[in-house]
C-alpha cells in the first residue's frame, strides 16, 4: 500500500494535484483511491491497513446504496428457510419505502457514518415520528447493514457502534415516556366494565369474546383455534396455531406462545354450548359463516364493539370505550396479577409470562409490572415491625 502525489495540467493550463492511495484489495485487485489533501489520503491509509488486516475492507466502488441493501435484505427475509410472517414483512418494506430510502437510500454503504445515521433519526424525530417507531427503523436499518456485511458489501455496520456509544437503556426510557403506564379505566376495562359486557354479550360473538376475556389469547390465537385443541377433560385450551392478518393458519408467534391455558367454568360451559350450536362442523372453534378463519374486522365491528356499546362502555360520542381486542388481553393479564383481595388471581410473574406465552419475563413485567400487589403496604409493615422487635 502506498500514497503517491498525481500532478496533472487542465486544458486551461491550472496545475492540479491530488494524491492517491495504492493498495490491493483482499480479493487481490489492486484499487486506487484519490484525494484532495494528503492528510485524507493518509488517514484513509491508516483505516484500510486496519480493515484489510481484519479482512473487513469493503472499497467504495465495491460497495451499493442503501437502497439496493435494503432491497437484497427483504428478499432475504422473505425467502429465507423460516421466512419472516407476512405481517412483519409488510411492516419492515412499509419502514424501508416510507423512511429509510427517502431519508439515505441513495448513500453508499462505504459512505454512511454514525453521524450520519444520527442526523437521519434527528430528522425523523423533527418530522413527528414516534420514538418508539425511530427505534423500530434503526432497528431495520441495523438489520439491512448486517446482511451487506455478511454479503461482504460494506466493513462496518454503524447503527451496532452507534447503538454501543449510546447511555444503556435510554431507548426503553423514551419509550416509557411514549407510552405511559396501562392504566385500568383507560387501557385495562375495570372488573365493573368487563361484568357489563358479559352480561351484554349475545348471539355467535359471545363463546369467542368470554374466551378472551378469560384465558387472555391473541386474536391470532382465538381466529386459529381448533376443537382439537380445546381440552373439556383437562379444562384447558392448548394454543398450537394462530391465524394472521392475511387468513394464513401458522405456528404461534414465539416458542413460549405454545402453551395451555387453564379454562374457568364460565369459558368450558359456554364452549361446551357453543360446540353444539356452531353452524359448521369444522375444525376451527370461531369460523367465519364458511367455516374459514373469521377476519378480525369482522370479530370487532360486528361482535366487540357493538358488545361494547349494548354494556354501555362508550365514549361521549358514543363509540366504543375500548377499540380492539388486546385491551380483554391486558384484562386478563391484570386479573392474573392483582391481588386476590381485589378480585384477582395474585399469580407469580413466572405464572403470568407463561399463561401471557410471552417470550421472556422481563416482558411480563415491564408491561404489567406496576399491576403487581406491592407486599408492602402499612399494615403489612407494622406486622412485620412487631415480629422483629416483640
């Protein structure tokens, strides 16, 4: 590897000078690269010494744009040997055409820094974008520069050393701030609310939301139950299988979403009812009128929120309190938590992750950690105050 100084006259007769760094790559071609000023040439000397060394150089003629990156990534995901859900797929093009390619689809790989990355999520936030949402992107964006770096089109991935700079857990607390706390009454519907639904809740809707209601499954995982896995026996329901947005019947969502849920009486009496009165003799337990999986579209503006407005849990204007069907699932989650003087379950965190099928419980608790009894109460205090000191 050398630098050498290239001198040269324009048909103007100006003198110009440029230096120029001489080296070979790791594939064994030899690659030039021009400078205005030696002190570039000299530093560019110094980092492509070090990464030939590491066998990470990446010249920037061998390098592509974010986009095209982008786009080789997405077809990986898409035909890999256990591709990504169609969902998921929708969401990581939705991010790379809506946000990534407009903002730095045209920079070269051999070109995106960390302060450029910086300034693209600066630009992000400056245009309305949730933090949460940011934090999603970087993701994408991490993920797209790890596959060219395997693919050997570019020697450093930038969002992992600038996510390394980063203060721990600063993402987390943004997001917190986003969001808040679940509160019961505004995210979680009250034991109050949840009675009146019950006891409004008629016709073919009502065996699939008091499932909901009473063993906290997915939609996904409700749209792909089956009768086989429903366990009158054992009074328990065994998720297997749930059914994407698309009608697709698959695995669950993660590992530790297999699992059995116990059944309460109230959900195998009313399953028990309902098996009988079913119109098709399927295998799905809440078909659609053709025995296929039902839309989700349908389960809420034809079965919820009409539930909801007929229990008279609704808005000033009259719409529904609660617009989807995750807020029964975080009902469900906080009767398992709360405790039993409040009507609750008062489960471990253990418990509650694996009825939840959450992958990890750090998940469990960062969502529903707050619902938790404290133990710490005054009574509780004084009690242990006089055990101590007699």
């Amino acid at each position: 590897m050398s630098i050498r100084k290239r001198t040269w006259k324009t048909a103007k007769g100006e003198a110009k000078e440029a230096w120029v760094v001489d080296y070979v790559d790791g594939a064994g071609k030899r690659r030039l690269k021009t400078f205005s000023k030696k002190k570039e040439a000299d530093a560019y000397e110094t980092t492509a010494k070090h990464e030939l060394a590491q066998g990470t150089h990446t010249p920037d003629s061998a390098s592509v744009t974010v986009a095209e990156a982008a786009e080789r990534w997405l077809k990986t995901c898409e035909s890999r040997d256990y591709p990504v859900e169609r969902s998921t797929l929708a969401f990581y093009e939705q991010t790379v055409r809506l946000h990534i390619v407009p903002a730095i689809g045209g920079t070269k790989l051999s070109k995106l820094t960390t302060s450029r990355v910086r300034d693209f999520e600066d630009d992000l936030r400056k245009g309305g974008v949730s933090p949460a949402m940011i934090r999603k992107i970087r993701v994408n964006l991490g993920a797209v520069l790890s596959d060219a770096q395997e693919r050997g089109l570019v020697a450093r991935n930038v969002v992992k050393e600038l996510r390394a700079r980063r203060t721990p857990g600063i993402d987390k607390r943004a997001d917190e701030r986003a969001k808040g706390r679940l509160e019961v009454g505004v995210d979680i519907p009250s034991r109050e609310e949840i009675k009146a639904l019950v006891a409004s809740i008629k016709g073919r809707w009502r065996p699939l939301i008091i499932t909901a209601i009473f063993t906290g499954m997915r939609a996904s995982e409700l749209r792909g139950l089956r009768w086989a896995d429903v366990n009158f026996d054992k009074n328990e329901i065994n998720v297997r299988q749930r059914a994407d947005r698309y009608l697709k019947i698959g695995p669950p969502k993660s590992k530790s979403g297999a699992r059995a849920i116990p059944m309460p009486p109230l959900v195998a009496n009313t399953l028990r009812e309902w098996k009988l009165a079913c119109p098709t003799k399927g295998g799905l337990a809440f078909p659609n009128g053709q025995g296929n999986v039902e839309s989700h579209p349908n389960i809420l503006q034809r079965g919820l929120m009409p539930a909801w407005r007929a229990a008279g849990v609704v808005n000033p204007d009259g719409s529904a309190k609660y617009s989807g069907l995750h807020s029964l699932r975080h009902f469900y989650a906080s009767w398992c938590v709360n405790a039993r003087k409040d009507g609750g379950l008062e489960l471990s965190g253990k418990v509650a992750q694996t009825r939840l099928g959450h992958s990890t419980i750090a998940m469990t608790l960062d969502v529903y950690g707050h619902l938790f009894p404290s133990g710490d109460d005054g009574s509780e205090l004084a009690a242990a105050e006089r055990s101590l000191l007699g």
